[in-house]
C-alpha cells in the first residue's frame, strides 16, 4: 500500500486523506482549508467534533502566515522546529485552516515535524495540512506503518512508510492564556527543556475546556492496565523500566536502561503488543517523573482512565 510522496500530494489537492509518517507519530493528513476533507478526518477517527487539529507547515515562515505567534514562542520554534513542539496563538488566515479544523476556535495549533517524509510532502503541497494522529478515536496513536495502516487505512487513498517513528510519543502543546506559557499537553519536547529557553511556564496543565482535546481515556488499550506496577500477576503482561524480572514470559521491556526516550519511543507500540498478546491484564512498572517521564506518566494515566 506504500504510496510515494508525489501520489501523496495528488491525494491531498484532490481532498482525500493521506497517512503521513512523523518523528512523533503517524498522522491522518489532509489539506487544512478543505472542510470536506477534514470532516472525512473526523469520521475515520470516530472522533468527537470538539477536538482540535494541529496544522503542519514546514517551519517558522509558514507558521507566521497562519498564526500570530508571540515572541517567546517564535524563540521556542526557533529551538526545536523542525521537531515534536506545536505552540497554539490566535489565527490570522482562517481560509488556510479551515473552522472546522479548529472546531472553531479563534485560535490554531501549528507545527513543523521533522520527519523528512513529512516535510517533502508539506514542501510539494505548499499549503497546511492538518493530521490528527493516525488511531481511531480513543485508542493509543500509531507508532508503525502497519499500526496506522490497521488503524485508519481503509480512510485513506495514499499512505507513505516512513518506518518506526522515532520518538514514540504526540508533540507537546504549548498554549497562551492570559499572556502566560501553558502546557496543554505534555509530550516529547519537555517542561524543562521549554524553561531553558523562556523562563518558568504556568504549572497545571490546561486541561478541560482550554485544551479541548483532552478527553479522559484516550490512548487506551482494550484490556485493563495497571500502572505502578513492581511484581506483576502471573497473568500480565508487563511493560518493564528499567531491570525486568528474569526469564518471566509476556514482557516488554521499556528501556532496559532505564531511558526515558528508549521508553517512549516504545511506549505505544508495546501497549498494542501486550493487548494483542494472552496476557488477561497489562501491569506497567512505575516511570520516573523527570523530563520525558512527565508525558509517558500522562498518557499512562489517560490509558488506565485516572484523569478527567
Ligand atoms: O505529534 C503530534 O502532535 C501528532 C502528529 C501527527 O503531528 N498529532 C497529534 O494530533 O497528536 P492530535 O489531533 O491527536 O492532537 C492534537 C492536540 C489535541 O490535544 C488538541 O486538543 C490540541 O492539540 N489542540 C489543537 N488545536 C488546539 C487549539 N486551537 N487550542 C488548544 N489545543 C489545541
Ligand atoms: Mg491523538
């Protein structure tokens, strides 16, 4: 089903949908202007209609066209685009990202990922294009061709192998509310990293209404997870961090170093493989908190259904 990035682009004018590989995760891609287009996003994803799309662009120049970006947010795109950063400001070219994209918010998410296949396909397009990540709705996002593929495929009338994504992990989003930095979603760019550049960022997490995306369960598996798990049931599969139980069957190893980007990179790819495998329940050892530990423990939390 491997496409090539020119049948991409052909795909995204047309208004079909495309399955566009990142450094973060597979996205379900399409032209941000065309509401059609992203309605047809909405229904592959079973997704509810008040969740925003990111749109990606190739860098700062694309992003400023769309969005009003402040100066401390132009200096963190500065330092991390491309890469996992998506910073939210008021819209300037609504036409560009459609209402419906934003779920008509006066405000747009933007991002440039790295991926190089990511970027051949924004360069060629020329314009925005929004891309949820590439699960149905309420299941963890793809972090491999063939998970994107089983996951929204059928929507789609191009798909492009970029191979394993190489983070693992959603961008993290980054708001503006009332002249404050907000973290809206912890990801692969972390809190610390944002500080070194801007100085302190508000503290809570925008959850509810000002980061609409943010249901409760949303990355979750079908079996039940349990986290904080240091002597797993017979039963489980166990995703470890760290040291793993000796010679136990059904278990995934993390990091066996205890690398926190090892653990994510592998994070969504393992909680499919434990949910595929015969183990009755999925048991998680306990991550650190520290720099990336922050967005792996929340998208935990959102699997095992504890926030909201
Ligand atoms: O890494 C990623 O960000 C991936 C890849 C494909 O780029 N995309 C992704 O998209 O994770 P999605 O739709 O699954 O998550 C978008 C997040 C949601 O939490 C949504 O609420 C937030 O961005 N968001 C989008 N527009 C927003 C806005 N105007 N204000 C606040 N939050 C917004
Ligand atoms: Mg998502």
């Amino acid at each position: 089903m491997g496409a090539d990035v020119e049948q991409a682009v052909s795909a995204l004018l047309r208004g079909e949908l495309v399955i566009l590989p990142t450094e973060t995760v597979y996205g379900l891609a399409c032209d941000a202007g065309a509401a059609r287009a992203v309605a047809r996003v909405f229904e592959a994803k079973g997704r509810p209609q008040f969740n925003p799309l990111i749109a990606h662009v190739t860098g700062i120049q694309a992003a400023l066209a769309i969005a009003d970006l402040d100066a401390r947010c132009r200096k963190l795109a500065e330092a991390f685009w491309p890469g996992p950063l998506t910073l939210v400001g008021p819209i300037k070219d609504a036409s560009a990202v459609c209402d419906l994209a934003r779920e008509g918010l006066d405000t747009v998410a933007v991002r440039a990922p790295a991926h190089p296949v990511a970027q051949a396909v924004l360069a060629a397009f020329g314009r925005p294009v929004a891309a949820p990540s590439a699960n149905r709705s309420g299941r963890p996002s793809p972090t491999t061709f063939a998970d994107a593929i089983e996951e929204t495929g059928d929507f789609a009338a191009a798909a492009l192998d970029g191979g394993p994504c190489r983070v693992g992990l959603e961008s993290t989003v980054l708001g503006q509310a009332g002249g404050e930095l907000v973290l809206l979603r912890p990801g692969a760019v972390t809190r610390q990293a944002i500080e070194q550049i801007v100085g302190p960022i508000a503290a809570g997490l925008g959850e509810g209404r000002s980061s609409p995306g943010r249901l409760a369960r949303h990355y979750a598996p079908s079996k039940p997870l349990r986290l904080q798990v240091t002597d797993p049931s017979p039963r489980a599969a166990y995703l470890a961090f760290g040291a793993a139980p000796a010679g136990r069957p059904l278990t995934f190893e993390l990091s066996p170093s205890g690398d926190l980007a090892e653990a994510a990179a592998n994070l969504f790819a393992f909680l499919r493989a434990a949910d595929r495998s015969e183990g009755s329940v999925i048991e998680v050892a306990p991550i650190p908190e520290a720099g990336l530990g922050e967005a792996i423990n929340d998208r935990l939390q959102r699997a095992a259904g504890r926030v909201g």
